[in-house]
C-alpha cells in the first residue's frame, strides 16, 4: 500500500482593498491639472488632450477643457507621480497649462 503525502502549499491571497492601500502607499496618487488660457482654441485643447492622455474619450475630453474654459482649472487624470509628470510634459509640449499636484 503506497501512501502519496500532499503537501498543502498555502495561497497568498491579496484582499482588492489591501492592494489598492499598498499600490496607493507605494505609489501616491498625483492630479494632473489644466488651466484655462486665452491663447489656445478648444478645439485645439481637445487635441490635445487626446493625444497626450491615451485613454482619454473625446467626450471626457471636451467636458475637462470645457470645465477648465469656465472654472479656470480642470483635473485631467489622477495617477503616480512619475506617470503625472509625463503627463504634464506631454500638455506643456502642446502650449497647454498645466501641473501636478499631490491628490
């Protein structure tokens, strides 16, 4: 009689709300902020945004210029610091107005 002996290997399991806590605390999240100006079109300022935040839709797009055109200031994505600031460069290259702040 041949006895096979299992050896139970214990699963971490990573609750979704514990993750999000570790990912926030490891990466904290950074606003990326439009300010309105006089210069640039909002047409353009659309443009713009859609190419230099990927996953922006147009309509999420117009509404955060539309947004900064009559508040003076719209966020455009929450997100990392590193990644905000590439975001940021990306807005400026395009004579847009823009900075990160801690959220």
């Amino acid at each position: 009689m041949t006895t096979i002996f299992s050896t139970h290997i214990p699963q971490l399991q990573i609750q979704p709300e514990e993750l999000e806590r570790l990912r926030t605390r490891l990466l904290p999240p950074y606003k990326v902020i439009l300010f309105d100006d006089d210069y640039n079109e909002m047409n353009y300022v659309v443009f713009a945004l859609l190419h230099s935040v990927s996953q922006l839709s147009i309509n999420e797009a117009s509404k955060i210029m539309l947004t900064a055109h009559l508040k003076g200031s719209a966020v455009v994505i929450v997100c990392p610091k590193e990644t905000a600031e590439y975001y940021q460069e990306r807005l400026l290259s395009y004579g847009l107005t823009a900075t990160i702040e801690p959220d």
